[in-house]
C-alpha cells in the first residue's frame, strides 16, 4: 500500500470552486539512471492518476519518466454535491492505488 496525503477543505458551498492537493510516495524511478552496480535501474514509474466525483471522471493526468518521486498535483473542482472523490494512480510493474475522501457540498 503507498503512502498518500489528499487535502480537500471539510466542506464547500454548492457552485464553490475549491482546491485538491494530491500526492502519493513513490519513488519514480527513470530507467535511464544506474545503480551502485553500474547497471541500469529498472523504470518504475507512476504512469496515470485520475480523480472521479461521484464515478465522473474529472480529473485525469498522464506522468512521464520526468516527474518528481512522490509527485505532487495540484487542480480546481467545483463543488456541486456532497459525494466522495475517488483517487486512482496506476503505474509500471502492476502498481495500481485507490484513495476515496468524502466531500460536503452545502
């Protein structure tokens, strides 16, 4: 299980714009950097993380070898009912995460 950290306020007024903070830890791992053995590490990456509101997709975001080990992201939602938002970040070598937090819409 990774370790995640996923900041919503505790509840938003109904047509409120509002801020996710997301990240997970992972070690993001290029592919092209070596070891102390001097052989190539293997690629482990995050590949995908998506956000869902209420089973709608509204945030989806692709990651490259380039991204930060335990990638940090940052997005605006609106809030239009209480509900749950579900996180799933999917990565190299079968890595798959889920992280629900309920929201408040009032």
């Amino acid at each position: 299980m990774a370790l995640t950290l996923i900041k919503i306020p505790p509840s938003v007024k109904r047509g409120e714009v509002f801020q996710v903070f997301a990240t997970i830890g992972h070690p993001m791992e290029t592919g092209f950097r070596p070891g102390a053995d001097g052989k190539t590490l293997p690629r482990n990456i995050i590949t995908r993380l998506q956000c869902r509101y209420n089973n709608a997709l509204v945030f989806d975001a692709e990651m490259f070898p380039a991204t930060a080990a335990n990638p940090y992201v940052l997005f605006h939602l609106i809030g239009t009912e209480s509900g749950s938002l579900r996180f799933s970040w999917e990565g190299d070598n079968g890595f798959a995460h889920h992280q629900d937090v309920a929201l408040q819409v009032g």
